[in-house]
C-alpha cells in the first residue's frame, strides 16, 4: 500500500478525542476532531517532553480525498500518521 492510502487509513482509526500516542520513537497528545459527518477531520499532536508539533486537516471532498498539513511538509505528516500507534489505554 502506499503512504498516503496508509496515512489515511491510520488517521480514519484514530479514536475520537485526546489520546497518548507514538510515532518515529517520540510520544505526543493526539487529538482528533471530526467534523461534517466525518468528511473533515482535524489532528494535532504535541510532543510530550520535546518541541515537535503536528496539525493536519484531511477533507473527503467529491473530487477526491485531501490530506492539508498545516504549515509543515506533507511528508511530515505522512510519516507520522503512518508510525502512529496508540500507548496503552490512557487518553
């Protein structure tokens, strides 16, 4: 599968809310908002004990799915939402 398919389909099964989780080695507060019935999804993850930062919004829109990174390169956020894992059951 390739990277954005896999991005996508890590960020649609991120649970609701705000969650601790692990990507590239480093832990973050993970939260998620959706929106417009699930046709807009908001995410953004704080680095517990570091400066790293993720925003992203994704919007399944007619023409096609849209994965908008705020102010970081989309790589960025394709590999961080393709690491992602949930820590335990602590949210």
């Amino acid at each position: 599968m390739s990277p954005i398919p896999t991005a996508l389909t890590c960020l649609r099964n991120w649970p609701l809310g705000t969650h601790y989780g692990q990507s590239g080695g480093k832990h973050y507060l993970v939260s998620k908002t959706v929106f417009a019935a699930g046709r807009s999804i908001k995410l953004v993850a704080h680095e517990r004990g570091g400066n790293d930062y993720i925003s992203l919004c994704f919007y399944d829109l007619t023409a096609g799915p849209r994965l908008a990174p705020c102010e970081m390169p989309l790589d960025k956020v394709i590999t961080f939402l393709s690491q992602l894992r949930r820590e335990g059951n602590r949210g």
